[in-house]
C-alpha cells in the first residue's frame, strides 16, 4: 500500500485510507467536525501559496514566493495531522516531498514537465525525471484551496447531516438514498457538488490486517473535499452515516439501523472520565424512571393505596402508616 495522500480504497463496507482500515464514511464524518479556528488558520496559511500558485500557473514561477510557499505548506500538514480524518497521514513521510518539491530544482522540473507535456515529449523516461516538478504541480493547488474548500464541504454537509440526522429519516441505504434525493436536486449539477478530475480503477490488492487478496475499487482525486465527499457518499450506500452525539455535539458514525445517540468519546467536563454514551445511558435510565408508567412507580403507588386506605378503615395507625410510606 503506497502512501498517497488522495488515493482511497473501497471493498464491501470498509474503506483503506493510507494502510487504515475503517468503515466507509469514516473519513467525511470526521470532516464535519473540523472547527472554524482550524479552517481560520489554514485561511491564514494558504495565502502564500495562492499567490506562489498564481506565477506558477501563469509563468515564470516567482522564486521570491518560494521560500514562503515551502513553509506554509510544511504547517498546514503539520496542522492537519493534529486533527481527524487527516491524522492518518504519515508527517514525515509528506513533509520530506514538500521539501523536496519546493525548491528551486523542484521548479525546473515543472517547467520542463509542463514543455514535454505541451510538446508531446512526455514518456515514462522524462516522467520519472521530472518527479519533484510533478508533485510541485500537484501539492501546489491541493494546499493552496485546502481552507477555502474544507469551509465549503464542512458548510454543505453539515446541513445535509443535520437532515440525516432528522428523527423522520430511516437509518438504512433506501431511507439515506430517499434524503439524499430530497436534498440534492438535479439542478445542482455543474456545483462543486460534481466530482470531477476522478479516476476509478479496479485492482487486486492485500488490505491491511488481511493476507487474501481482494477485488477493491480503488479511487484517486484531485482534492481533499473530493475525496471526502465520495466516502462520505459511499458509506450511505452501505448503510453508515453520520449522527450528532446530544451530549458533546461530535459527529460520529453509525454503521447499522439502531437509533445510536450518543457517541463512545469522552464526555466534556466529566470529572470522571466517563464517555458520552456512559453519560447517555445514565441519563436514559434516570427518565426511564421518572415515566408514568414505570412498572416500579406502579408497585409504589398501589403499596401507597393500600396504606391510605388500611388508615382510613382505622385498621392502622398514622405512625406505623407514615413509617411504612
């Protein structure tokens, strides 16, 4: 399994993300719980690179840009392996490429790839030559639009969660494919809704923690939210799909038709340590309780009737009676 920081893999329910395992909609769950300080600060960092990207796009890069470009894009990564879904991501494996791309060479290489490109004197041979040039051409726009276009997914399908999330929607594939119909109208196509710039490819592979081989769709984008959304979008083919926990208000994924309210991560402020569904139980049990019709309050009050009325036939006394209730 390469590392491939766009790249997913698809069989039956699961979806492999950088040699993790996980269920299919895992990925673009996270996603919505990303916070604004988060995005606020990739705002901040993106601005170099948009204005490296721009000379880069046009021509000649502006090497001025460079040195500032190569170090935002070296704290983005850092801030995204801090969070969920993208610390799966191997830091020091990503951070070496950006080092290497970023460079005076690594612009060359650009240079010379998009020549052989436009002349057709591309081959395997000048591809692997140009290698730094190629990733500088690919990390480049993906970095650049990361904050702008996680606000645009995290702002889209948070609306769209709150819906899954409505006590009328059938948590199976057919109760999901009828919302998602519902809520995604045709007219929206040619949105950034569309997926496009994806290529699918059917491979035989060995899945982390399995030694058989399997037929998995492999998909490779062009950005983050792309990819997001494609597991996010698969996983309610399959039947998972994100729920939003009442007590720490996280997003977390349910993988089958029970009503799961309440997620398995630790409770805020819970002094010992409990998680939310500890928390959820203890809070169900106590309304449970408190309900009219709770075998146990039944037991009490029809005790308590028979207290009242022994009390009034005179057959016992207000003391033995206030002692007993």
């Amino acid at each position: 399994m390469e590392h491939n920081m766009l790249t997913l893999d698809f069989w039956q329910d699961a979806v492999t993300y950088e040699g993790h395992t996980m269920p299919t909609g895992t990925l673009g769950c996270n996603a919505l719980d990303i916070s604004d300080e988060v995005l606020d600060t990739l705002d901040g960092l993106c601005a170099p690179l948009n204005r490296f990207m721009g000379t880069l796009q046009s021509g000649p890069p502006d090497a001025r840009l460079l040195p500032a470009a190569r170090e935002c894009a070296i704290q983005i990564l850092d801030a995204l392996v801090a969070i969920p879904p993208f610390s799966y991501l191997d830091r020091d494996f990503y951070a070496k490429g950006i080092e290497d791309a970023f460079t005076p060479d690594g612009v060359k290489d650009f240079q010379a790839y998009t020549l052989a490109l436009m002349t057709g004197g591309l081959n395997a041979e000048t591809t692997a030559q140009h290698r730094r040039g190629i990733l500088l051409g690919r990390l480049t726009p993906v970095l650049a639009q990361l904050g702008f276009s996680l606000r645009e997914y995290k702002n889209e399908m948070t609306v769209f969660a709150e819906k899954l999330n409505g006590p009328e929607v059938e948590r199976t594939p057919d109760g999901f494919a009828t919302c998602f119909g519902e809520h995604f109208k045709p007219e929206q196509s040619g949105s950034w809704m569309d997926t496009t710039n994806i290529s699918v490819q059917y491979v035989s592979a060995v899945l982390p923690e399995d030694e058989t081989p399997r037929l998995i769709k492999r998909m490779h984008f062009v950005s983050f939210v792309g990819m997001l959304r494609a597991d996010l979008f698969e996983g309610l083919g399959v039947g998972h799909a994100p729920r939003k926990c009442p007590i720490c208000g996280r997003w977390f994924l349910t993988t089958n038709a029970r009503h799961t309210k309440y997620c398995g991560g630790l409770a805020p402020g819970d002094k010992l340590g409990r998680t939310c569904r500890q928390i959820g139980n203890l809070r169900g049990r106590e309304q449970r309780e408190l309900a009219d019709d709770h075998p146990l309050k039944l037991i009490y009050e029809r005790r308590l009737n028979t207290i009242n009325r022994s009390v009034s036939r005179g057959t016992l006394d207000r003391e033995t009676a206030a002692t007993m209730r």
